[in-house]
C-alpha cells in the first residue's frame, strides 16, 4: 500500500480530555478562603435578619428584638385598617407618578442627545452619569439648605426673581412645593443610570433598519424615524428601566427622611415603617410585618408590570392581553382567537 493511501495513525487523545472539564488541583483551600467571608457575610447580615424578621412579624415585641407573646397574624391585619399606612402609600403613589414618567422621558432624551452627537460622548456620559456617586444625604443637604431654603438668597428663588415670580418660603411645608425638591433631588442623582441603560439600547439597534426606513421615506433624525423604529426597539430597555425606577420608588428613604422628616403628608412607606420599628414605640414586630407586607406589594407591582408588558421585545402576548383589555370596555369580550382576527 502506497504511503498516500495508508490509514493515519491513530493520535492517542488523553483520557482526561474525553470526559470533559476538570477540577484544577491544588485550588480547593484558595477557593474556601475567598468565599467563606462572602458566605459569612450573605448569612449574617440578609439571611438571618431576614428569617428574624419573619420571625419576629408573627409575635409582640416591643421594645426588644426577642419574640415575647405569639399574636400570628395580628400585626399584618393591623397594616388593613392603618390610616397611617396607608396614607404612606397614597405618597408613594403620587412620588411615583411624578418622578418615574419624568425620569424615563429625561433619561431618554438625553440618550437620544448623546448617542447623535458625533464627538465628544465619553465626556457627556460621564457628566451626566457623575451625580450617581454622589450620596443622597449630601445631595439632599444641598437642595435644603442652598437651592431650596425659601431664602430671597436661595438659588432657586433668585432665579424666580429673574423672571417677576416672588420668592417662595414653603418650599419644604406646604403642597405641591415639597414635590419639586423631592422630585428634583431624586430625578439629578438617578437619571443618568437610566440614561446610559437606553444609550445602550439604542447602540444595540441595527443601522440597517434606519437605513431602511429612510429609503422608504422617512426623514432622518425626525420624530416618525424615532416614533416607528427606535421606540419599539427600545421596548425590552423601556421595560426594565420601568421595573427599576418603581422598585426604587419603593425604597424611597433618604430624600423623604432629610427633607421633610416625620411628616405624615410626605411620608413614604419606608419612612413610616422605620418610625415604626426605631420610633419610640420601637415596634419590632409590627415593623417586621409592614416590611413583609411591601416587599408583597412590590413584588405584585413588578408581576403585574411584567404581566402587562413583558420583557421579550418579539413576546406580542402583553401586547395581546392589552388589546384585550381595552376591547372589553367598549364591547363583548370575545374568544382570544376572534379578538385577534378582528
């Protein structure tokens, strides 16, 4: 037989290649003393606080964090019929319409502003991004003793002057002033996070589909090209940015606790809870259990959310259950099939 037809010779393959990865010796004591800390860490100071908490949810304890008298359910009825929580969470409800619908249209616009400008973006970004570092307890001390002290020397009132508007005092008492400081403060320190989550999106969006539109006659850069493509690219960005701003309105805190302090008419859940739980009373279960009643309630909000408007930007089943639901306002709910036919 020929040398061009002879079989090849067989290449011995190592025994340890065949079946797959393998442990790398000698690592195991270098892994132990690298995740030990983080696995003391994670039982310490959450899993243990958290299995305490509902512990503690279902007993009297007051003023002591130990569980005196078994009362089950008592406290998280009380939370029902709380006049006072649930004017907490009529504030929250309100803090939420104002600052999430202006926090997604700013961060988006100034997504859009950033991703079309041709030099210069790594410094817009970081500009816009840079109050993110900032602590809330320093921003709100800013806002409450510079911007908005209800001083004629206060920036915000020398700036009313300039325009023939007297100086406002109740900048921190009265309604609605309180939710242009509360709203103002929150929407500088986050929306540059959620800025640079939809410059992503739009970086991710395919030039070609822009390319495309414009060969089918929409202008560049106008607001049918952004109204046809980029929104509805940015569908799955838009969901999660929605999901994070309500979940942090929830955890509201510092600005409320700063600024307004132990008012009952600009007191977020949190605020209430934490009066509760480290007030004078130093209820530690009925704390416990109001801190257990709104992580249910966000986490219902946050099912809903997605319920209605999904993640997956080719999931059309939200979009489907919305058609749904506004079809039954106006007329017979109809088969799933014949709604959609029509």
């Amino acid at each position: 037989m020929s040398a061009r037809t002879a079989a090849p010779a067989a290449v011995p393959v190592d025994r340890a290649a065949r079946s797959g990865p393998t442990r790398i010796r000698g690592n195991g004591l270098a892994f132990w003393l690298f995740f030990t800390p983080f696995l003391v860490g994670l039982l310490v100071f959450t899993v243990l606080p958290l299995i305490w908490g509902a512990t503690l949810s279902l007993f009297e304890a007051r003023g002591t964090v130990l569980p005196t008298e078994f009362i089950g359910l008592d406290n998280f009825r009380g939370f029902l019929v709380d006049t006072a929580f649930l004017q907490s969470l009529r504030t929250f409800i309100v803090f939420a319409l104002c600052i999430v619908p202006v926090t997604m249209a700013a961060s988006l616009a100034l997504a859009v502003l950033v991703n079309g400008l041709p030099r210069f973006q790594a410094f817009f970004r970081s500009v816009f991004f840079l109050p993110t570092a900032c602590s809330y307890v320093v921003a709100c001390v800013v806002w409450r003793l510079s911007l908005f002290n209800g001083l004629e020397s206060g920036v915000v009132n020398q700036m009313l002057g300039l325009v023939g508007i007297d100086a406002i005092s109740q900048w921190l008492s009265a309604s609605p002033y309180w939710w242009i400081v509360l709203v103002s403060v929150r929407l500088w320190l986050q929306v540059g996070f959620y800025m640079l989550l939809f410059l992503a999106g739009l970086q991710a969006i395919p030039a070609q589909l822009y390319e495309a539109a414009a060969v089918d006659g929409l202008s560049p850069g106008g607001f049918s090209m952004f109204r046809l493509i980029t929104l509805p690219q940015l569908r799955t960005t838009s969901a999660a940015v929605l999901l994070l701003l309500l979940i942090a309105a929830f955890q509201a805190f510092d600005e409320f606790y700063n600024l307004t302090g132990n008012n009952p008419e600009t007191r977020p859940p949190l605020v209430y809870l934490y009066n509760v739980a480290l007030g004078p009373q130093q209820d530690f279960g009925r704390g416990s259990a109001g801190a257990l009643v709104l992580t249910a309630i966000m986490v219902l909000a946050g099912l809903l959310q997605t319920w209605l408007i999904g993640f997956g930007s080719d999931d059309d089943t939200p979009r489907r259950r919305l058609g749904r639901l506004r079809r039954r306002g106006g007329r017979p709910a109809s088969r799933p099939d014949q709604g959609e036919a029509a």
